[in-house]
C-alpha cells in the first residue's frame, strides 16, 4: 500500500494556504488543482503571463490564445490578468509568488533539486524550474520514491545536473511527507496509508530524521 | 515612414543576412509569428542564431527552420516538444543555449532596454553558473546575465495599427513584448491592422516606436494540447 498519484496530489493540496498565490508545475502537480478545499480562496499562476488559472475550457470553449505552461488549453476566471513573460519572472522572482508545486528526478538530503536533465539522453530544458525554485517562497516537490527498478531518488547527493541548490523545502512521495531545513536536514514527518518506517528507509539512500510513530 | 507592408516576404525584404540573430516571440505554438517564420524559411537566409523560449514542433513554427537546417544555434529554455531538434542536437549538427525562461524573458527585456547585464539569483550553484561571475548582495550569491539584442525580431499581436501600437491577447503575449523592444529591427504580424485611434491609448501593449514593420496575415493558430472537460449534463 502506498499513495497513488491522486492521493500525493490530495496531500501536496493541504499545504495552499488561503490567499496563497501557486504555481504548479507539469504532470502531478497540475493534479493539485483538483484537491483544493473548497473553503480555501487560491489564485494559480501559469507562468507562460496569467494569473487566475480556470479549469479545462467546454470543447466550445477552446481558444487557442489562452493555454497553461503545459501548453493545455485553458480558461479564464473573473480574477483572472494576463502579462507578458518578464513581468510573469518578475513576480516568481521577486518572492511574490507564495508556493510551489514541481516534481523531480532527483532530490539531496540539503534540499537540491534536479529535474531538467539527463547528459547525453533527455534533452528538454529546465522551462521556468530553475527561476520558481530561486524566487518563490516554499518549494514543494512531489515525486515517486524511488524509479521503476527500486532506485533511490532521495539521495545524499543528486547524480544528475542541479536545478538548483537546497532550494526544496518539502519532498511528498508515494511513501510519505519529508520536511527540509536547511542546515539541518530531511525528516520523515508522515508515512502514507499502510506503508511503515523499514519500507522507507529500504528504498531511500537520503539520510532523514524520524518524526512519525510507526 | 510607412510601416505597413502587403505581406511577410516584402515585410522582411533587405532586411536578413547569413549568421544573423533573430527573436522569434511566442510560447509553444502560442502567439508565434506564423507566417514571417515561413517567409524567413523562404530567404534561404543561414547560419541563424534564433532566440525563442521553445523550438516549435516537427511540422510547425520554428520547426519549418529546423528541417531546412538554417539554424545554427538555439538560445531557448524548453525544446522537448521537437523531435527533430533533439536529434540535431544529440547528433551535434546544432548547437544550444539553455537559459532558464525567466532569465531568456528579462536578457530580452534588459536588450531592449539597454541594459547590457543583471544580476540575478535564478541558476545559482547549477551549471548555468558556470563561467559566469559571482556577487554577494545582502548575503546572497547572484549570477551575471547580459541583456540581448537580436538583429530582427518577429513578433506576433493581435491587433496593431499603421504607427505598430500593438495589443496582445491572453497567453499569447508571453515574450512578444520584450522581443519587440529588443530588436535592431523588429516586423509584427497581427490578425488585424485596425485604423488610427481606435486602440485605446491607455490599453496598448507595445508602443510602435519599437516596431519598424507590419503586416496583416491569417493565422492557423494550431494548439499543441486541446484538453478539455466535459459539460455536466442538466
């Protein structure tokens, strides 16, 4: 047992804040979107220039000129502004911008990132990454535990190319929720639906803390 | 000086040169100067450096360049939507400039602007640092970043008018803007050249003093992911 996609969506849900300002990243964090307590008044940033991010657009509805960083169709809300690229860095620069969803290949017990590159293999680009990593206030990464052959991505050390550096301040995994201090480390602080304390740290090379009960 | 010109070709006429660096607005497929890319294919112009945050895909956009092989160098942030520019890549028949998005959108802005460098924290302690130097404000480390000016840019707006007062609309504004300011020369093409006074002054985007040439073009708009939900039924 461990979370789903769904459910590591639901979890990465619970740290918007109401009034926050977001961005989420490509993949499970868009999934965010789609747990935010109905109670909680949330402003989502696209960083390609809008704030105020609408739901899928009705197949009536689509238009071309209104799309999300993915490059999705989107639509507009009644909050919703629109801006160039540079006023759009400027603010995800700036510490404006309250939090954000990214996910990851890789992620150091200091709290560094990388996802943007594999030398030689994947060649794609950091996008916006490395600007939201550096400017906004707390960075949340959502990612699986380990790859498809049980690798550690939790690491001592990231392998791959760094998007930036102890930048991270909560990894949530299929596995549980860690917390990243910087200067003092990754600590455990909650394990997902039946999976235990021996089935983390079988499959986490990261050295980490335990605040949970097991 | 008359700005407007009949079509992409004799808008980019005496204007292009081998080894050129060109700014080409838009992100993804959105808000991209669909036919000045075509008719800068149709030079034959080479060598190109282009600076633009995403490479086009296989059949469209920058990806026209791409096939034909013109350009020699990309200076972008996200280019995993073309197969055809990783194969060039990983081929080493192109080279490649990764800049993080919101350091490609304030270099353009700083271009134009004439700011020749800034400092900023985005790339700290990764390989984009990498000979780049270093300065402590406040106790924290930045990086030095030069502003760019490219020798053409190719914009797309909404809608302009015969001085190249241009509006964007939605998303599609993303880099146009900075681009535009940013170039030697810069040619827009919008979906409408609407007469003298009927922007509102107080709504225009990109002011024409940055606009040397424009055209009126139909616009095929593709989009890359058409994601939608279904109407709950009453």
């Amino acid at each position: 047992m461990a979370w789903d996609r769904n459910q590591m969506a639901a979890r990465a849900a619970r740290e918007l804040k109401d009034g926050f300002y977001v961005n989420l990243g490509i993949g499970i964090p868009t999934l965010v979107a789609n747990h935010i307590d109905e109670g909680i008044d949330v402003t989502l940033q696209s960083e390609n220039g809008m704030l105020g991010m609408g739901p899928f657009p009705y197949d009536d509805e689509v238009d071309a000129d209104l799309i999300n960083a993915g490059k999705q169709t989107i639509t507009e809300l009644r909050r919703t502004s629109y801006f160039s690229s540079a006023e759009s860095f400027a603010m995800i620069r700036g510490g404006h911008i309250d939090l954000s969803v990214l996910g990851a290949m890789e992620v150091s017990e200091k709290g560094d990132l990388a996802n943007w590159m594999i030398p030689g293999k994947m060649v794609k680009g950091m996008g916006g990454a490395m600007d939201l990593v550096a400017g906004v206030k707390r960075v949340v990464v959502v990612m699986d535990h380990a790859s498809k052959s049980g690798a550690p991505k939790l690491l001592h050390e990231c392998s791959l190319p760094l998007t930036g550096r102890a930048v991270v301040d909560m990894v949530i995994t299929n596995l549980g929720v860690f917390e990243i201090e910087t200067g003092k480390g990754m600590k455990l602080v909650e394990l997902a639906s039946g999976v235990c304390i021996d089935d983390v740290k079988e499959l986490t090379q990261a050295d980490f803390d335990v605040a949970v009960s097991s | 000086m008359k700005k407007i010109f009949p079509d992409a070709k004799a808008a980019l006429d005496g204007l292009v040169f081998d080894g050129m660096m060109v700014m080409s607005g838009g992100f993804g497929l959105c808000g991209i100067a669909e036919n000045l890319i075509i008719a800068l294919r149709d030079t034959g112009v080479t060598d190109l450096t282009v600076v633009s945050n995403n490479a086009g895909i296989d059949d469209f956009g920058l990806g026209y360049l791409l096939q034909t092989r013109q350009i020699k160098k990309m200076i972008s942030s996200y280019v995993g939507e073309n197969k055809e520019f990783e194969r060039q890549y990983l081929a080493g028949e192109l080279e490649l400039e990764f800049n993080p998005q919101g350091t490609l959108a304030e270099r353009c802005r700083a271009g134009g602007a004439g700011i020749p460098g800034f400092y900023t924290k985005t790339g700290v302690g990764t390989i984009i640092a990498d000979g780049k130097e270093q300065k402590d404000f406040g106790g924290e480390t930045y990086i030095l970043e030069t502003g760019l000016v490219s020798d053409l840019s190719i914009v797309k707006a909404w809608k302009g008018d015969e001085q190249g007062n241009l509006v964007f609309r939605k998303t599609a504004r993303n880099f146009n803007p900075m681009m535009a300011a940013a170039g030697k020369v810069t040619v827009a093409e919008v979906e409408e050249i609407v007469p003298l006074g009927s922007l509102n002054p107080d709504c225009i985007h990109t002011p024409g003093i940055y606009v040397q040439r424009i055209i009126q073009a139909e616009h095929e708009k593709r989009i890359e992911q058409r994601t939608v939900r279904e109407r709950e039924s009453a």
